[in-house]
C-alpha cells in the first residue's frame, strides 16, 4: 500500500479489524520510510457479475450505477450514505453464491424488496420508475 504522505511503497500493518457485518477490514498502517500512519478499508467486490438487459444485451455489474438510482429514490429523505451503502451490500451478499449472470429485471425486484424494508416512500418513487407508471391507478394498483 502506497503512503499518502510520502509515497513509500513500504508500509506495515499496525492493527486490522473487521466492520460491517464481516464485509470490510479496517487496517492501520504505517509507513516504514516517514513514520506516517493512515487508515485503510478492504472491500470484496463482485467483479464477474454480468446483467442480462431487457433488450437481452449484456453489460458487466455496476454498484455505481445501483446507488446512482438509490439516490434518486431517496431524494429529499432522510437517509445516511452508511445505510444505503448497506442496502448494496445486502443486494451484493445475496448474489455473491449465485450465477455470474443475472437478469437486470432481477436486480430491480430485489432493490423493491429493501426499499419496501428501508422506506416506503422511496419504495413507491423507485417502482414508479421501474415500473413505469403512467397513470394514478397504476400508482394505486401497485400499493394496494
């Protein structure tokens, strides 16, 4: 790991821990060359996801792309970037056992299914979207 300060390749480990319901590692380091001590966090990513698009063409998995929508659906509410990021984790957590393809109609069930959990609101703005809505009673239908 790089020092931030002076670039040394040379860093030690100082103390590791896990957070985030055993999803991330905390690690303090320090670097052997100025003495300077930073903080760093690792992640497993889902790397070898492809979507399957309704069109049925293919793109790799995209967490940016999943908050970017979150944070749509969340406009204007209270929400902390720790909890939405939990909502990708747990979306992540239950793909990581599964095939590495999945259908993009999939993904969005799912973001339903914790939103209806996290915030009804949000649940209603995102399935607005998702399932395009064009009238009232579609809005109706779908709540009720």
């Amino acid at each position: 790991m790089k020092c931030p300060k002076c670039q040394n390749m040379d860093t030690k480990v100082i103390d590791s821990r896990i957070v985030e319901d055993w999803q991330v590692i905390r690690r303090r380091r320090e670097c052997e060359f100025c003495n300077h001590r930073f903080t760093t966090f690792e992640k497993r990513w889902i790397t070898e996801l492809t979507i399957i698009k309704s069109d049925w063409t293919k793109q790799m998995y995209d967490r940016q792309k999943i908050k970017r929508w979150l944070m749509l659906a969340f406009a204007k509410r209270k929400i902390d970037n720790e909890m939405m990021e939990n909502i990708i984790n747990n979306l992540e957590i239950k793909r990581q056992n599964e095939w590495n393809e999945i259908q993009s109609k999939k993904i969005w069930d799912d973001i339903l299914q914790e939103l209806k959990k996290t915030d009804p609101v949000a649940f209603v703005r995102f399935a607005s979207v998702y399932k395009s809505f064009e009238s009232l009673e579609d809005f109706k239908n779908f709540i009720w």
